[in-house]
C-alpha cells in the first residue's frame, strides 16, 4: 500500500525515508480491581523507514505497555485511545483477523526473557518456522529450511542442529537470537525490541545489537527498542524517546540526548548511569533519582515529574508543559518548564548528597 | 537411558517383593479361618486338619511363604481354596474386564476433564467456566456408586437405553461389549474426570499468562493454535501426573463399581475372596494389582518424556 506520505507536521524528518509506523495520542488506561490506572497518556511516536528509535525510562514508565500497544498485544482489561497507524493504515481498534495477519508478519516483537518467552516443549525450528506457515503459507517442509537460513542470519552456529533442539539445550544468547530469527522470518516492516539484552550477559548483550543493527543495514528493517539501559540506546539507537509516568518528557537525536539533555528526568538517567572515565574523580559519585515513578490513577494537568524535580516550581504544580522543541528546527523536543540549559550532563544539580 | 530403565526394573522388583510379603502377612492377619469356611456343616477337628494339610495352611508362615513364592516365580499362582479352580484361569477371565472397564474410564475421563478445563480456562469468568467448575464439584463430591445406582435407575431400568447390568466379552460381540460397559465406565470415571478438569484449568490458567503465549500471540497464531499447540501442551505434563496418581483411586473404585454393575471383574473376584478368606485368590489379585501399578507409573515416566523434552534429558543424563 502506498498511501500518500502523512505529513509529520512540526515533527522532524526521520532519519531515513518516510515514517512507517505513526502512533498519535496513544493513552492506555487499565481497569483493576483497586481502580483504574493510567498507564501511557498521549504518546506521540514516529518510526522511520530503517531508523532505529529507542524508548527509554525506568520500570513502571509505560514504555513496555506502549510496545505492546502497537499491535493490540494488551489484555482486554486495557482501554487504548489514540491512533496507530502503520503504513498508513488505521491499528487501533483493528478487528482481531486484521492484527493477527500484522502480528509476526509485518510488526515483531523481541521480549526480555528469552527462557520463557520461548516455549519449553517446541523445538526451536518448529518455533520459528510456524510463523512462515501462518503468514507465508509455506509447507512445514519448506519453512523448516527456511527456518535453517533464518538462524543462520542471527548468527547462530551449526543451525541444521540446531533446529531440532529445544529451548532449555540453548545458552541464554542462543535463545535471543532464536527470538530474533522468529521475529524476523516474515521480513516485518517494524520489529518491537523490548528489552532484547536486559536478561544477558554483557558480552552476549553486545552481539545481539550486532545483530539488530545488522538487520537494520541488511533488511531495512525499522527498530523501536524498549529499555531502560541507557548503554543499549548508546550503541544502537538513531533517535531516542525519554519516557516518564506514561508520557514523552523528551525526544531527540541520540547525540544530541546525551550532551544536551534538556529535561531534567533525562538528565537524571544519564548521571544515573556509569560512563567511562567518570570515576577519575574521588567525589564524583553516580547520581541517583530521588523517589519513584509514581503510579497514577489519572493524569493531572501538571508535571509528573515535579516531584523529583530539583527546578520543580508552582507553574509544574498546575499546569502540564507542551512537549515542545525549544530552538526551532532543532528536532529536540522536551516538555519542560524549566528546560536545562546546555549545562554538560555531570553538573546535574539533583544530588545534594554528601560524600 | 539403558541405566536408568535397569534402575526402574530394580526398584519395581523390590516393590513387588515388598508388596507380596505384606499382602501374605495381612490377610493372615485377618480374623477368620479358611478352613471353617470351607468345612461348611462338617466342622469335625479331623475334616479341619484335612483341609489345612490339603492347602498347606498348617505349616509354619515361613514354610507357607517360601511355598507361595517359588511357586509363584514358576508361574503357579495357585488353586482357589473357594472354587478348586486354578487362580490363574480366574485371573485369565476376570482381569480383561477390569482392564478394559478402567482404561475406557481414563479416556473418558482424560476427554472430558481435558476439555472442560480448557474450556474453563479460555473462557474465564465467564457462563461456561461456571458450568465447568459446577460439574466438577459434582463429580468430586457426588460419590459414585451412588451415581451408579441412579444411572441404573434412570439410564438403564426406566428408559432401557443401556444394560443395568452384565458382560459381554470384546471377543464374543464388540458392539455388545462395549453398551455393557459405557455406563460403568463413565460412572467410574467422573471422579477422575473432575480431578482432571480443576489441574487442567488451573494449569491452563498459568500457561496463558506466561510468556511463550504472549510470544505465540503476538507472531498473528490464532487463538485456537495459542490454545492447543502452546498452552494446552505445557499444561498436559502437569495432568499426566495427576492421572498417574489417580489410577490407584481408580482401580480401587472400579472394585465398587464392578459390584454395582456385577461385572465379573477383578473386583467381583476379590470382594468374593476376601469374603471366603480364599488366600491364594487374594495373594494374586493384590501381586497382579501392585504390578498393575509399577506398569502404570512406569508408563506415566516415559509419557512425561514425550510431553516434556527436558525430562527426556535429565533422564538420559541418569
């Protein structure tokens, strides 16, 4: 389908090509027994054709429940609004024949624990052939080969063994990048990463964004990687999206992010997370956050983040900031009262810690 | 594998001596004479000494023991003190219906507990699971003669729709065989059948919420695929074990219902030997049960393998 490129509005051009995936206004509200709880509140997400964006933010953030938004991954007890548009066509509110022909064929997701998120008592080739013959109508026969090729491309060795062997006979890496050759077999157009190395090694964290990146070059594939490792986004992302109690606090250019963090919650991460060469100094120490994301019942038209906010004031008290780019043109967009300036990232003033 | 198979054939031997030792030991210990028994009007001393001298039971306990066991590794289970008939002819007539009454019990069990319990699961909080969990609690606490005697009542003696009672053998007449023996079968399985059903549902319910099911959805499966291939397939390893710990209620509740139904099964032939005091019938009926149940367990331990693929590992490591 190609359907007229929407326009992106006051957004910034994604890195290469057109936006593939457009989510606009997205809210998901979720109906427990102690009351509802909101868990995203108008998120705006735009995925270019062979960009990679990472969503980042602490547990509890709405980042996961965003991903899994996208194609109608979430248990009915869910209320979705908004609008997620995938090459042009309409998602949200999909009947479910519609989703299950986009699941696995042209949106994939990648999830954190590769043990269980693999199912124990299939075979690994037959785990990820099913997909070719749901969605590419092959005979078992021809998907079983092609499941061999598949794990070939995520770099697993010796794949024609490899395919008869069950989840539990893999190592922890092996097992992602199965996932990865299942979520890949269609060729999708977006692939969903949610948090795709948190559960690994370091070293077997760094050839699995070898071989997302690898994907990307290779295939064109569009990524959205959901983490909260600030390392992940580093390595692999074009584009980063900061997220926060279930809003976009600030969105730019990986770089970019990390010198010129502007939002104060981002720039909070960033000395929350260990950097090469940062321990010279005896009395600088990594910077925690002060409190937790909190859990909200409904959105107030204020900062979430005021909180913990060390520039909070009044006006973050009473009214929600726009997120918005503060040099016009720029693509760096935070919604934030107070905006840091272009302080460097270790004079973040939240830690008033003694040594 | 050749270890671990050599290891089960061990500890199964010594289960079956074990089982034959109490058995010997208990029904001696039971009040009652199965000389008197047998003696009928003629309870002279001299008639009494006859009948024990004829059937061994005035040697000592050891002396019999060792008789009833290197007789019976010949083969030789001995004759019915009760019918004169060999014991093995009796088992030869009586086991098949046993059999047959019991396995017909588990598939209809394992069919409509599996079903139902699924059914329960899917359709959470909803009619349906209602309906499931309700016939559960009735085929747990409603005893099943009782069932028995009201299927009979209802099934059989007003409406005619089945036999009230009898046997057909399989070999005689199949059709004839098994109308005598659906009533009984699934009277003997709903206990079995609700036991199934509430370990399926609830385990069903944790395989839907884990994450290889979230990761079959969201490859576009359709429901009922997530169902079966992913979910229910995980759930089964848990029922297998549940089954197998079941068989020996089962078994033992088939004696009941072969009583109800006068089925001329193993429990008929048991009730009438414990009865008699017939020892060498009992001795047989309780070695043959007990082997019944090392066959069983070892059946359920190479169906996990099946099922599950790391058991098969774990086993081959053994």
């Amino acid at each position: 389908m190609t359907t007229a490129t929407t326009t992106t509005g006051d957004r910034p051009a994604p890195a290469d090509g057109e936006p593939v995936l457009e989510v606009r206004d997205l809210s998901v509200t979720f109906t427990t027994e102690g009351g509802t709880v909101s868990a995203v509140d108008g998120v705006d997400l735009t995925l270019g054709r062979g960009e990679i964006v990472g969503v980042v933010g602490e547990s509890g953030c709405g980042k996961s429940v965003t991903a899994m938004s996208l194609a109608g991954l979430l248990p009915r007890s869910a209320e979705v609004t908004g609008s997620v548009e995938l090459l042009g066509r309409q998602l949200r509110g999909a009947p479910p024949a519609q989703l299950r022909a986009v699941r696995g064929n042209e949106i994939a997701y990648i999830f954190q624990e590769p043990m269980s998120s693999l199912n124990p008592v299939l075979t690994v080739g037959r785990q990820v052939s099913e997909v070719l013959q749901v969605h590419e109508r092959m005979s078992r026969a021809r998907a079983r080969e092609r499941a061999v090729e598949l794990l070939r491309l995520v770099g697993i060795p010796s794949p024609e063994r490899r395919v008869r062997q069950y989840p539990h006979e893999l190592s922890g890496g092996m097992r992602q990048r199965v996932m990865i050759a299942m979520a890949v077999a269609c060729d999708p157009t977006v692939l969903v990463a949610d948090e795709p190395t948190t559960a690994l090694d370091v070293t077997v964290q760094a050839g699995i964004l070898d071989v997302l990146r690898g994907l990307r070059d290779r295939l064109g594939t569009s990524i959205l990687v959901i983490t909260h490792d600030l390392g992940v986004i580093a390595d692999v992302a074009d584009r980063v999206v900061v997220m926060y109690a279930g809003r976009v606090v600030e969105r730019a250019g990986v770089e970019e992010l990390f010198v010129h963090p502007r939002h104060h919650y981002a720039a909070g991460l960033l000395s929350a997370s260990p950097t090469p060469g940062r321990y010279a100094a005896a009395d600088d120490r990594l910077q925690e956050i002060p409190g937790l994301v909190p859990t909200l019942a409904e959105q107030p038209d204020a900062c979430t983040f005021a909180d913990r906010c060390p520039a909070a004031t009044d006006r973050c008290r009473s009214a929600a900031p726009p997120l918005a780019e503060l040099d016009p043109g720029s693509g760096h967009e935070v919604a934030c009262w107070h905006p840091r300036g272009s302080t460097p990232t270790t004079d973040h003033p939240a830690g008033e810690e003694d040594a | 594998m050749a270890r671990y198979l050599a290891t089960r054939a061990w500890q199964s031997l010594l289960t079956l001596v074990l089982a034959a030792v109490v058995v010997f030991l208990g029904i001696r210990a039971l009040p009652g004479d199965p000389a008197l028994a047998l003696a009928g009007e003629d309870r002279s001393p001299e008639a009494l000494a006859a009948i024990r001298s004829e059937y061994g039971l005035d040697q000592s306990l050891p002396v019999q023991f060792w008789q009833y066991v290197t007789r019976m590794v010949r083969g030789d289970l001995g004759t019915s003190i009760r019918t004169g008939e060999p014991v093995s002819e009796m088992l030869r007539t009586a086991l098949p219906v046993t059999l047959e009454l019991s396995l017909l019990a588990i598939v209809i069990a394992t069919l409509l507990g599996v079903l139902a319990g699924v059914v329960a699961a899917v359709r959470r909080g909803r009619p349906e699971e209602w309906v499931a969990n309700g016939l559960a609690l009735v085929g747990l606490s409603v005893p099943h003669f009782w069932l028995g005697l009201v299927a009979i009542l209802y099934l059989a003696v007003a409406t005619n729709l089945f036999p009230a009672s009898g046997f057909v053998p399989l070999a005689e007449d199949p059709v004839a065989n098994l109308h005598h023996l659906v009533l009984p079968s699934v009277i003997l399985g709903t206990g079995l059948a609700a036991v199934i059903m509430r370990q399926t549902r609830s385990s069903m319910l944790d395989a839907l919420s884990a994450d290889y099911v979230r990761t079959a959805e969201a490859k576009g499966l359709r429901p009922r695929v997530v169902v079966t291939r992913h979910a229910l397939r995980n759930s089964l390893i848990v029922v297998v074990t549940i089954v197998g710990l079941q068989l020996g209620a089962l078994i033992s509740g088939a004696v009941v219902t072969e009583q109800i139904f006068t089925l001329p099964g193993f429990g008929k032939l048991t009730i009438d030997a414990v009865f008699q005091r017939d020892y060498p019938v009992i001795q047989a009926v309780v070695l043959v049960t007990a082997t019944s149940y090392i066959v069983i367990n070892f059946a359920v331990d190479l169906l996990y393998s099946v099922i599950d693929p790391r058991v098969r590992v774990a086993g081959e490591a053994a």
